[in-house]
C-alpha cells in the first residue's frame, strides 16, 4: 500500500511533495520530520578568503567569520600547499569548504570560489584581515538592498570621482550617509580598494568577474579591485565605500606573502607599475584625474547628488 513508501530518513526533509502538499520540515523521526536545510542550500553570503601561509591568523580569522549571525556559507582558497590540515580542522560546519590549490593567486582563487558558491552575495577577504564585530554583513545588505545599482562595495578604501580623493579607514572620512540603509556612513566612489570587497554574485559573473589578465598565476592581482571598479560604472551599475570596521593587517603581514622576502616585494612593484599602466590604457578616455574621463565624472556626480539627497 501507499504506506510502504515516503521520504527517505534523514535530517533535511523535502518540503513539497509532487501533489503539493507540504511536507514537515519539524519535530521527529521515522523520515517524516527533521531539520530544514535551507540554511545550507540557499545561504545569504559567501565569506571567500584567499590563503597562503599565515598559519598563525586561522584560528583568529575563522573566530572572526564565526560571529556572523546570518547562514553563510565559508569557503578558504588554500592557495600556499601548506596548513591544510589545520583549516580542515577548524572548518567543522557543513556550509564550510576547502579548497586546495598551488599558487593560483587571488584573482583566480575568488573567481572560482565565486562559481563554487551558491550565494547571492560574495565576500572576497584577506588572510591578513579579521572581522572586528557581528554587524558588518547585515549592513552591507542593507546597502545593497537600498541602493539596486550597487554592484561593487568596499569596507576598506577607495578614491573618489571627481573632484578626487582618498576615502576610508585612515584616509578622509566618509561625510554622507544612506538614510535608506538606516543612516550608514556611505560614499559612491570611482577605484575600491580591497579588501574586504562584496558584490552581487549574478551581475558580477555577468560582467565577466575579475580581469584574468591582471595576474599570472604566482602573482600578486594588485589593482585588479581597480579595473572592476570602472568596468562596474562602464556597465551602468554603482561601486561604494563603507566602514567594516575589520581588524586590517593582523600577523606577520609585512614579512609574509607578497612581502616575504627582497624578490617578492620587487615583483609585487613590477606587477603593480604594470597593471597601473594596464588600467590606463583600457579606460582612456573614460579614467584619470580630468574632469572629461567619463567614468571619473560620473562617479563624481553621483557621489555629489547623493550627498544632496537626490535619489541616484
């Protein structure tokens, strides 16, 4: 008879049958009931960290992305070959994931752990960077939800469109703020600055994520965050500036990573000089400190009708 059949037991349960009706997502056992699993399936953020060999930072680091109250999903790029089973060790939960890679570097580390994850919202954040309070996610939202064209976001630094600037954490202060988002410090700006920086997942792989071209593979992607930035105004859609209040440049920063040793910081220069060069001549015309580099203005102008309390 129909008894003989039903959902097969387990914690997350189905919550329709194919005639419609609802099946129990809580109490007991027997297969009928159990937990619901949208949790896992439908998280609201994708917490992306690019790792390589800053063993001492994980523990403080994963203490840090566990005090985000919302259903997140984890997701570390162990990009250095090495403290892989220290990460496994601490990522206990089942929306955590490692990935092992040899040397990839940031640009392509995040673009694959943006195709990997399956949330609407992505976090691209350092191996040197740590959550300071439980906040900072649920008002990004709130930006992203208040402002539709917000695309790219920085919780760090940026520069300004016209007139120019330097905004952020230890730079010119943040003066506007959106009302709409309950009154945040928040400036549209030209160039972000990483990290952390968020974006919508969809429009960003619509746009052809992160320029591959800006970084070998081994090598630092410095100003690949800049390049985004114009692309995402070419596109018609908005980059902003707030104050994550993260803990920046946590360890051994300044001896590790791209500045391990004399060959490294000479590398991290060159690639630095050259993708500077890479930007210019890919936006000339629409970048650069002139008040006819479009997207300059335009970034510019937005920021200053924004400020007025225009809706932009």
């Amino acid at each position: 008879g129909d008894g003989a059949y039903g959902p097969v037991a387990g914690q997350c349960q189905p919550r329709a049958r194919h005639d419609g009706a609802g099946v129990g997502v809580t109490g007991g056992g027997g297969g009928r009931g159990g937990k619901d699993c949208r949790a896992i399936d439908t998280p609201s953020a994708a917490l992306m960290l690019q790792y390589f060999s800053r063993p001492k930072n994980i523990l403080e680091i994963v203490k840090g992305l566990r005090t985000v109250p919302e259903d997140v999903e984890v997701l570390i790029n162990n990009d250095s070959g090495s403290d892989h089973a220290v990460w496994r060790s601490v990522l206990t939960q089942p929306n955590d994931f490692l990935v092992y890679c040899r040397n990839v570097h940031e640009i392509r580390g995040y673009n694959r752990l943006t195709l990997m994850s399956n949330a609407p919202i992505s976090v691209t954040l350092q191996d040197d960077d740590v959550p300071g309070d439980k906040t900072w996610l649920a008002t990004a939202t709130k930006l992203f939800q208040a402002h539709p064209k917000l695309l790219f976001l920085s919780g760090y630094r940026a520069r300004g469109g016209l007139p120019g600037g330097n905004f952020g954490l230890g730079r010119n202060a943040i003066t506007s703020k959106s009302k709409a988002a309950g009154n945040v410090p928040f400036m549209f700006s030209y160039k972000l600055v990483a990290g952390p920086l968020l974006y919508t997942r969809e429009t960003f792989l619509a746009l052809g994520m992160f320029h591959l071209e800006f970084s070998c593979a081994g090598d630092p992607g410095i100003h690949f965050e800049y390049e985004f930035s114009l692309r995402t105004w070419l596109y018609g859609f908005q980059a902003g500036l707030w104050n994550c209040k993260f803990n920046h440049h946590v360890g051994d920063w300044k001896s590790s990573g791209t500045r391990a040793n004399k060959s490294k910081e000479a590398r991290r220069r060159l690639v630095g000089v050259r993708n500077s060069q890479n930007v210019r001549w890919m936006y000339k015309g629409l970048a650069g400190g002139s008040k006819d580099a479009k997207i300059f203005a335009a970034a510019g102008n937005t920021q200053k009708d924004f400020a007025a309390g225009k809706t932009v």
